[in-house]
C-alpha cells in the first residue's frame, strides 16, 4: 500500500517529541512489512531535502513557522495527483485541515488537544491562533476517522463534538527489547527522575519546588532532569536560584541506551506536566520497574493506573507532589509493589500491537484497503 504521512516534524528534527517517536515507531514497521511509505515534514537547519530514515521516505519542504500553508501547496501541486492508497494527518502541531484539500483516502491522529495550555507556552498571537485552528477540528475532520492516542483524548473529541463512530484508539508504546524482564539494581540512595521535553506545561517547576521538603527527610536523595527544549535554561538557572544543585542535576539530550540505564537505576519517575497525550515516558519508566507519580490531568490518567501503578498528584501542587514522594520513599513495601505492578502494565504496550491495530482500524474505515494492508 501506497502511504503518505504529513506532520510538522520528523524523527530527526531537534525539537522531535513522543508524536514524533509515535509516527515513527508505527510507519517505520509498516515500510518493513513492505507499504510505500512517504513522511512530508518540515525542514530545519543541516537537514537534506529527501531522506530515507528505516524505511519511510522523508521529505522536507518549508519550515517550521508556516507548514501549514506550505504543505497545501505542496500538496496541491506535487502530491494531488499521486496515487497514495491512504494519506495520514498526524495533528501534533497546528491543524493542517486536510480535508478541505485532500483527495484520496485520509485518517488523522491526534495526540491531545492542547487548549488553553496554549497560553502557558506561547505569546498570545500564536497561542490564539492555534487555539482557534484546534478549536475547529471537530467541524473540519468531523467525517474523517482519526485515531486518539488515549482514552482521555477520545473523551475531549467526543465532549467537543466529533462523531464517536468515527474516532479510534492508536495507542503509544515502547521499544519491549530495550528493557530486561530482571529486576534492575537500583542506587543506593533515593534517586528521583524526569526525563522528556523542557517545555514550560511540562510544569518542571513544580518538581524541583518539591524538592526542599523531599530532602529534609531524605537528604541524599538526588533528582536527574534529562532532555532537551526550549525551557531548558530557565530550569537551569532556578535550581540555581534555589540552591538545589548538590541534589538536582540537569543531564541534558540523553541517548536511548543511556534513558534505559537511569530509569532502571531510579526509583521514581515524575512527571507534572499541564497536559499530555499520554506518556511514552511513563511506560518506558514502567518497564524498568520504576514506578510513576505523575500530574492528574488527562492522558496520564491513562497511562498511570492510579494506587496500582504509580500515583496522579494534583497538578501544580508542589507540596503534595513532596508529600506523595516522601510516603513512597518511606514505605518500601508499598514502592515495590508499585514498582512490581509498574512492570506488568508496561508490558501490555509494544508497537506491533499498535500496527496491528492500526490496520485492523484502517480495514474498518475503509474496507476496500483491507486487501492491500494484510
């Protein structure tokens, strides 16, 4: 089958987040199992034109500023006519409202809306503008079927409108051979971990503010702040001001071998973002038996089954996250547990499971493509 792919970013791009491993992860599979797979992103500094990255067919066009209105054109003067057999809109970024131009078969994927979190990122023009454009997702896609990354992305479509029948699950998952089934060793001393994009909704903040509480009673403990974006030297520079770095310590862009070494070794991973999709991270934490406490807001609703898992604390209540910690870290009974249950969960989430389903889903939507996907 004949596949064109369109999102704001690539795998390779710097700014390349969990819809990016999401679409990558599933598509890659896909051109392995022999689908003609085209990926239409963005192009950004020292990346070539065209590339084939694990299969898929990379093009770069435009930039990051005004895909949107890029990618029409592009569209509508090399793609319109080609004979793709399903196209995919995988809305991450701005919505590109394909429908309106699109002619052969389409889906979409939707990570989670962002709505006024928006607002917490962005200077007010470009946070309105895009949440007006999301705002219309509902009108524009509402006769074509996309696919939530969680339930709790279903339910938001469904509150704001868009046809039940038309909405599927595409769950995220995580690379099961990079994790072992042994339990890992994990460090001497309490170690707290967060590893994921430095964005402001991240709300990182509300962590390292948790902190003095934490290591009054814990005094060596020590939390690791790994990944890259555009809030990292605002973090930097407050757990300078707070006095914080002989216990926090920011270990930057980390490579997938060096992610799996500092789950494993940690005991807790955090999370307090305003708002997700769902959490690649939280599962990868899971499979290294490193249990979750993460914000309760939707998407990790999902990916932490609360009190089996890991824990939902308030978002941006630093005093209960410290409180919430500081319980675990005193029951040690209740930690592995939690660390043991993490493990089983964890294990329910691989790609191929996730291809299949996207298949079987895609039969179901459009069932004369049925013969082509299996």
């Amino acid at each position: 089958m004949r596949i064109l792919v369109v999102n704001w970013r690539c795998i390779k791009n710097p700014e390349a987040g969990g819809a990016e491993v999401h679409l990558h992860e599933i598509f890659s599979r896909l051109a392995f199992e022999g689908h003609n797979v085209t990926l239409v992103a963005h192009h950004f500094q020292g990346a070539a034109q065209n590339e084939v990255i694990d299969g898929i067919n990379i093009i770069r066009i435009g930039n990051k500023f005004i895909f949107d209105k890029q990618f029409k054109r592009f569209y509508q003067k090399k793609l319109i006519d080609k004979d793709f057999d399903l196209v995919i809109d995988d809305i991450s970024k701005i919505p590109l409202n394909t429908p309106q131009y699109v002619k052969q078969p389409l889906a979409a994927i939707i990570h989670h809306l962002h709505g006024k979190t928006l607002y917490d990122e962005l200077f007010y023009p470009a946070a309105n503008y895009i949440y007006r454009k999301e705002s219309r997702i509902p009108r524009i896609y509402g006769s074509t079927p996309v696919f939530a990354v969680s339930p709790s992305t279903k339910k938001e479509l469904i509150e704001k409108g868009y046809p039940v029948e038309k909405i599927g699950l595409l769950y995220n998952a995580i690379e099961q051979e990079l994790f072992s089934d042994e339990f890992p060793k994990k460090s001497t001393n309490p170690s707290l971990i967060y590893i994921g994009r430095l964005k402001r909704y991240k709300k990182i903040e509300t962590i390292i503010d948790a902190m003095p509480a934490i290591i009054k009673e814990f005094p060596e403990v020590t939390l690791k702040i790994g990944g890259m974006g555009s809030h990292a030297d605002q973090l930097e520079s407050y757990v300078a001001s707070k006095n914080l770095g002989n216990n926090i310590k920011m270990v930057g862009k980390v490579t997938e071998e060096e992610k799996v070494k500092l789950l494993c070794e940690s005991w807790i991973f955090i999370t307090m973002a305003a708002k997700e999709g769902w959490g690649i991270t939280v599962i990868e934490a899971n499979a290294a038996y490193t249990t979750v406490i993460g914000s309760d807001v939707p998407g990790l609703r999902d990916s932490i089954k609360n009190g089996e898992t890991g824990i939902l604390s308030p978002v941006d209540d630093s005093k209960k996250l410290a409180e919430n910690v500081i319980n675990l870290l005193c029951d040690s009974k209740r930690l592995n547990e939690l660390q043991l249950n993490a493990k089983e969960w964890a294990n329910k989430f691989s790609w191929e499971n996730s291809v299949n389903d996207f298949k079987r889903q895609i039969a179901e939507f459009y069932p004369r493509l049925k013969s082509k996907l299996f």
